[in-house]
C-alpha cells in the first residue's frame, strides 16, 4: 500500500525497507519493522524499539518506544514507553 508520499514498506529477507511507486528501492532494507509514511514520517522499528525515519531515510525521532502511532498532519503521534504519551514534533518551523 502506498503512502501519500509515493512510498510503500517492503520486506526483503527479514529487513524492511522503501521502494517507491517504480518499485525502486528508496530507502535501504535496515529495519526489523516498518510502517507506511503517515504525514512525512514512518514508524520504524530498530534493535527492538520503534522510532520515526523521515522520507530520506534519517533517524527524525529516535527508536527508544515500546510501539508507536501513525504521525498525524499537526506533527503529534501517541508512543509508548512504559506508558502512553504524546510526543508533538515542530514541523511548521
């Protein structure tokens, strides 16, 4: 399923990655869970915690979470880390 950002999560061989609507691979196969991009960010799982990756690929919020929401179009996602809170990034800088 692709995402409003041209992107869709595959897996290959146990590590998820970015292939765009050419089925090019975007960004590499590196995460050991992946969600599609909500918003410009997507839920990426990294030595078992779960963080956000920006469409380039770079590390936006880092995988400290036991699991994580879909980012909304305001910049705030539901985490958790031994409880549920909500994180709020600043994209309209």
């Amino acid at each position: 399923c692709f995402s409003d950002e041209g992107y869709a999560a595959v897996c290959n061989d146990g590590k998820w990655g970015f292939v765009n609507t050419d089925g090019e691979l975007v960004i590499d196969y590196q995460y050991e869970d992946a969600r599609s991009f909500h918003n410009g960010f997507a839920e990426a799982c990294m030595q078992g915690k779960w963080g956000y990756i920006d469409t380039q690929g770079n590390i936006a919020v880092d995988p400290v979470f036991e699991t994580v929401t879909a980012m909304s179009d305001k910049g705030t996602a539901a985490v958790k880390q031994e409880e549920w809170t909500l994180i709020q990034l600043n994209l309209f800088q």
